[in-house]
C-alpha cells in the first residue's frame, strides 16, 4: 500500500509539473500563427461569441508578455462602412493566409483592434485580407509592418474602390 500511494504521489506531483510548466490552453488561433488580437479599449466589444483569434479582450490587458513589444505590432482601424467578418495577415513571401485571427469575432465599422506579434516574428513585409459575411475580400500587400503603427481602412461605396492609410 505504501508503494501505491508513493507512485500516486509522484504521478500527481508530475502532472502538477506539467501543468504548471506548459501554457495555458488558448482559444487564440492567431497564437498559432505569431499574433494575437486585443481590442481597442477606447471602442465598444464587438463580440458576439468567443472567439479564437480575440476571445476578445476587449482591453489592452489580453497581451501576454510574450506577445509584446513585436516590431510589427499595429492598430488596424475598420472606417470602410462595412462590417469586418474575418482579417488574414501573412508574410508577404508566404502563400498561405493561416488562420482568420477574428475567428468568430467581427470587426464593426469605427472600431479598431490591436494585432500584436510574437517577438521572435522576423518578418517585415506583410499582406492583409479582410473580407464581409458575404465572402467580398480586399487584399493589400507589402506593408512594411516595422514602419507602420497604423493601417485604417477605407471603402467608397460609389467607386467600389477600397484604400488605406498608414501611420
């Protein structure tokens, strides 16, 4: 019996380790692909479920410290008149869009979300894709994420042209 409890014992006081030491799960699949996404507090949550990409802090204070202080870190500001459904981000030399770090958020016209960045993230040359509910997708490519803070979108509903300003 004392053989039994001592192998208990240690068993538990291994899970324990391995609990402590891993991270904690996460409902963040921009943490699959270097970013998270935090929520601008200064703008109204626009959640409307739990989200994998912002389960959705909506403050600043989601950030772990692993995720901050990234070059390429930036604020993206929706002001197209249309409601963000989903934001892909990627390397510029990838073909690959990863994962929609929204998940089931969206992004309401006028309000604005922070993408943050693993720090290890080396890249400097970035592509971004939002799209609407109804699967319309804009892309812009190249942004020089080390020298940009800011991306705000635009959409002019009567030439059906989209642009963005970056700060």
């Amino acid at each position: 019996m004392k053989k039994l409890t001592l192998i208990s014992a240690a068993a538990l006081a291994l899970l324990l380790t391995a609990a402590c030491s891993s991270p904690a799960p996460s409902n963040n699949a921009a943490a699959n692909s270097n970013t998270a996404v935090n929520r601008n507090a200064a703008t109204p949550a626009a959640n409307t479920a739990a989200s994998p990409a912002a389960n959705a802090n909506n403050s600043n204070s989601g950030a772990s410290s692993s995720t901050e202080g990234a070059a390429q870190d930036f604020t993206l500001v929706n002001q197209t008149g249309v409601e963000i459904d989903k934001v892909f981000i990627s390397p510029s030399d990838k073909d690959d869009w990863e994962e929609d770090i929204l998940g089931k958020d969206t992004l309401p016209t006028g309000q604005s979300v922070d993408i943050k960045f693993h720090r290890s993230e080396t890249a400097g040359e970035w592509d971004l894709k939002v799209e609407d509910k109804g699967g319309n997708s804009i892309e812009w490519h190249d942004l020089n994420l080390l020298k940009i803070s800011k991306v705000t979108l635009h959409y002019d509903q009567s030439t059906k042209k989209a642009t963005a300003d970056t700060e």
